[in-house]
C-alpha cells in the first residue's frame, strides 16, 4: 500500500511540470489568436522612455568605484590597441577603467575645476590601485587634471554600450573628436 502511494506521489510531481508547460502554451495560443498579426503596424514607434534606465545605471554605478584620483596614459600607448582593438589616439578623448562595460558612456567630473567631459570606455585599466580610471591626455588636459594638485573625479555612466548618451547642453560630448 505505501509503495503505490510513493508511486503515485512520484508520478503527481513528475507530471506536474508536464501540465504546467501544457498550460503555458494554451496560453500563448490564446494571445496569438487575439492578436492578429496583419492588424499590427509594420513600423511601430519605439515605446516611450522610462525611469528603468536610470534604475539600470544606478545599479551599474552601485556596483563600481567611480570616484577618486584619475591618472592618464603616457605617450607610449600612443597608435597601439586598446582593450576593445580600437587604436589608442592621445589627441581623442577616452577613459580606462578596470569593471565598467567596454563602449559605456561616463560623465567625468573634475572636482578641482569643476569642468565636465563625456566619453566612452575603450580601455581596461588603470593597474594601480590608487587611480580608479585612466583618462586620455586630451581628455586630462581638458579636465585641467594634468596640472592640478587635487586629481579627484567624479564619474557617472550616462550610457550602456550600443546607446547613445542623451544630449545636454553646455557639456562637449567626444565621441572621437581631436584636440585641436
């Protein structure tokens, strides 16, 4: 008696995940029947933007050091190839920074000038453990981070990879513009 009730029970939490997915499907079916698919519009507008991207930032900039003393690259690392085999340019504007997502947009403040950079992340680095992120010499030399005594930045991701950073105004947005 006990084995067929083992048996039984067995067989109930074996066929559970069976009916569950027969369900699913069932469900499936009725929306697709619901929806006709000639009725959509063949090009549908992008659904307007929420605040689940700053949710998505704000996480990302929780779970990474983006504050303290930026360095920036010396003149060695000019023509050769970053971490995502772009070629390191010092006169464009990029960063380095050893966790941030590769092609991510960051704001980078200078909390002795007070100036303000947009920039991508190219690069993997810096490997010292004082610095929190490498800047391009322009990029330094537009923050005033190349003769200041306090070389504290603030860095805040405005973008994922493969987004664009939204516009501001009074900001210089470098993508890959030289330094004249």
């Amino acid at each position: 008696m006990a084995n067929r009730a083992l048996a039984a029970l067995a067989l109930v939490l074996l066929a559970a995940p069976l009916v569950r997915a027969q369900q699913d499907r069932s469900c499936v079916r009725e929306l697709m029947s619901r929806t006709c698919i000639s009725d959509r519009d063949p090009d549908p507008e992008p659904p307007p933007p929420n605040d689940d991207y700053l949710l998505r930032y704000a996480d990302l900039e929780s779970e990474h050091r983006l504050s303290g003393l930026a360095g920036y690259y010396s003149a060695f690392f000019d023509g050769r190839k970053t971490a995502n085999g772009e070629i390191y340019r010092n006169r464009k504007f990029s960063a380095a920074h050893l966790t941030l997502p590769l092609g991510c947009w960051i704001e980078v403040t200078a909390r002795a000038t007070g100036k303000k950079l947009r920039m991508r992340v190219n690069d993997r680095g810096p490997f010292v453990k004082k610095f929190c992120l490498d800047l391009s010499r322009s990029a330094a030399r537009f923050l005033g981070l190349d003769i200041a005594e306090d070389r504290h930045v603030d860095v805040h991701v405005i973008a994922l990879p493969g987004e664009e950073p939204p516009p501001e105004e009074g900001t210089l947005i470098a993508a890959t513009s030289p330094v004249p």
